[in-house]
C-alpha cells in the first residue's frame, strides 16, 4: 500500500512540474510563483515545492523582483535558464541534412545544414555522415555544461512507430529500420514525417519558449500546415496537437488527387498535388531544367526569378500549381474543418500576394464560405522548420517526463 501510494504522489508531482513548466512556456512574460499558483489552481505551498525543484535544477531562474505587483507585494518573476537543457533535432531531406539544438529558452544553440540533392544515395551512406556530423556537437553540449533531453528525427516519408521509415519515394527508400544507425540509437531519436514536425514547430510554445507576438499559432490552434518540397506533405493540427492517424500516416496531402487522368505520381496514382505544385513538377513544367537538374535547389531559384519577371511558361506553370493547390486546400478545409493553413516550403517563397489570390482562391472553393473566413499563413519559422520540430520533440521530453531528467 505504502508503495502504490508513493507512486501516485511521484505521478502527481511529474504532473505538477509539467503543468508549472506549461504554464511558463504559453506565457509571453515571465511569471511569479503567485501567478502560476493563480492560473493553474496550484496551492502556494505546492508551488513553492514545485519552484524549488526546478530552481535547483537550473530549469528555471530568478529575474529581480518587480516592485510593482497585484498583491501589493514585491513578486519574482521566473523565467526558463538558457544554458542548461536542450533537444537536438535531426533532419534527411531531398535538398540536404543536418541538425540544431535547441534549448529550453528557446535559443537555437548550434545549427549545420549541407545542401546537397540526396538522390540515390543509401541510408547507410547519409546516417553515417549524420552520425559524423553530430558527435562532435554531443561532446561539445556536454561540455557546455548542457543536458540533451531528447532527440526528434524528420524524414520525407511515412515513419512507423518513430523507428521505421516504411517509404520515402523521394528518397528512393523503402522500409528501413532506423534503429540499425548508431546515431539513432545512441540519441534514442524519435523519427517523423517532416510535415508533422514542421507543423509543430509553429505552434509557439510547444517545448521551447519561443512566444512573441509574431507567432500567430498557439497550444489552442487549428490549422493545415502544407510542406513543400519536391514531395508534398502536410500535417492536421487541432487544438496545439498534431493528428497523426490511427497508423501515423496522416496529412498526404500531396497524394490528393486532383485529376485522375493526370501524369503518373511515384505512389502510384494520377494527378496527385505534387505532379503539378511539387518542386520538381514546378521546374519541369516551366521548362528550367529536367531530370536530375530540376532537383537541384538552384533550379527553383531560376524558376522563381522566371516568374518574377513574368516568364509566360513560369507563369503558365505556377497558375497551375496554384490551381492544383486551392483545390487540395479547399477538400482538405470541407473535410476539416479548419480555416487556417499555413503555406509551408518553397511556396512560402513566393509573395504575399500569391498567399492572398491562394487565400481568396480557397475562400470561394469551400462550402461553408458563407460563415468561415480562410486564412493564408506565412510560417513563423520557416528555415527549416523540420528540423526545430524535431529538437522541441527532443526538448519536450522534459515537459512530458520531468521526473527522468531532474533530482529532486
Ligand atoms: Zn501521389
């Protein structure tokens, strides 16, 4: 009895710590033990406990106290310690790899990114490089004096069960247990498909403290994220949470078929979105390069610097893009039910303008136009924004199981 009853007191103060650290990462501004007490219901003497913990932990510090308080009282405001705890992130796309670590402050510690096209190139080939590339960063955090809670890893495929990547047509994978790479093992890394942790990398406060006013997108959002790349992939996020689906294998929105006479999709179908929105198909259509050449990144540079000085075929073929997407958008909103999508990728390259024309596109496309206004989002974080996801993945370790990581 006594053993089951210290079990639910250890729940119930990793739940509290959670909860206290929650609370600090949707808040903008600092906070006093007073007002975490105050909006969570904590009691003082519990919050007290709880401040306690995660001061002597270096989760939190102590800023001056502020003079000025509801309670007539001088208040210390806390606020998340910058050099302490972090999540690494690690990312294998068709334009490169590499990572960032990320700590709790919400400071991107260090970051390396090598833009090269994978194309045939194995796993082995390119998890050995990863491997390379981020033991010297382990090493360093450590002596840093820093603690890695975690490690996420984007993929451009569908992952099961965050160790096995069952295809990556882009890539030209197929089924490959990740957990057969050292750098996988040691980091014990999570693996996802890069939309659903791009999509997470929005929403501000997830697991690193990141609010500013500029970040729209909240633990209380819905919206559509759409990645875009040479595939196209997406995510659904309802409530701050990302619907993964009954397999993980949610969002392909760049697998919705807009026309079933179209051109061959590598899944299979025909008229799939990224036959005519994808990087490749842009570039392809707008006759910039073909084959290998339109993989390039540097290819859709040219394609976009075409478009801007109003190229009839560059134009042709981003009209059709945009056709191709205001139709999947608009299915993706009638289905959802979510007004808010978040324009992901290389799309987001373009200019506010087009976001607009999509905007309104959609707007007149889904049925319930009449009482919901569709909104176009630039992303918050838009430089890989994958690979944040997969360090606040790392770094939500932390939020979620306190108790692994602190003494107390
Ligand atoms: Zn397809």
């Amino acid at each position: 009895m006594s053993k089951l009853r210290k079990i639910n007191q250890d729940n119930l103060r990793e739940h509290n710590l959670s909860v206290v650290m929650s609370t600090l990462l949707s808040s903008a501004v600092p906070l006093s033990r007073a007002d975490i007490a105050k909006s969570t219901g904590l009691t003082k003497a519990a919050m007290s406990l709880l401040s306690d913990i995660l001061l002597k932990n270096e989760v939190i510090r102590q800023l001056k106290p502020s003079t000025e308080s509801t309670y007539g009282r001088p208040s210390t405001p806390l606020q998340f310690n910058p050099r302490r705890w972090a999540g690494i992130g690690l990312q294998i796309n068709t334009d490169g790899y590499g990572y960032t670590v990320l700590d709790l402050a919400g400071g991107a510690v260090r970051t390396e990114w090598i833009s090269e096209p994978l194309i045939e190139v194995t796993p082995e080939e390119i998890f050995e490089k990863l491997d390379r590339m981020v033991r010297p960063v382990e090493r360093d955090m450590k002596q840093m004096g820093y603690t890695l809670c975690g490690a996420g890893l984007a993929l451009p495929g569908l992952v099961e069960g965050n160790k096995r990547l069952l295809i990556a047509k882009n890539l030209g994978w197929t089924n490959v247990d990740l957990t057969q790479f050292g750098v996988v093992r040691r980091l014990d890394a999570k693996a996802d498909n890069e939309a659903n942790l791009a999509a997470q990398a929005q929403i501000s406060g997830y697991a690193a403290h990141s609010i500013s006013d500029e970040m729209p997108l909240d633990s209380s959002s819905s919206f559509i994220y759409i990645s875009t790349d040479i595939g196209i992939g997406g995510a659904f996020v309802r409530d701050g949470q990302v619907i993964f689906g009954d397999h993980d294998f949610g969002g392909e929105l760049g697998h919705v078929s807009v026309d079933w006479r179209g051109p061959k999709c590598p899944c299979g179908r025909h008229g799939c979105l990224e036959m005519y929105a994808g990087r490749r198909a842009l570039v392809e259509a707008a006759g910039i390069a073909t084959g290998e050449e339109a993989a390039k990144t540097d290819s859709i540079n040219r394609l976009l610097d075409a478009w801007r000085e109003g190229e009839p075929k560059a134009v042709l073929a981003i009209d059709q893009g945009l056709s191709a997407m205001v139709s999947v958008l608009s299915s993706a909103v009638n289905i959802l039910d979510i007004d808010t999508i978040v324009l992901g990728g290389f799309w987001s390259r373009f200019d506010d303008a087009l976001a607009h024309l999509l905007e309104r596109r959609i707007q007149s496309q889904v049925l319930g136009r009449e009482s919901m206004r569709i909104r176009v989002l630039m992303p918050t974080v838009a430089d890989h924004p994958s690979l944040a996801g997969a360090a606040a993945t790392g770094l939500r370790q932390l939020i979620d199981h306190p108790l692994r990581f602190l003494t107390v």
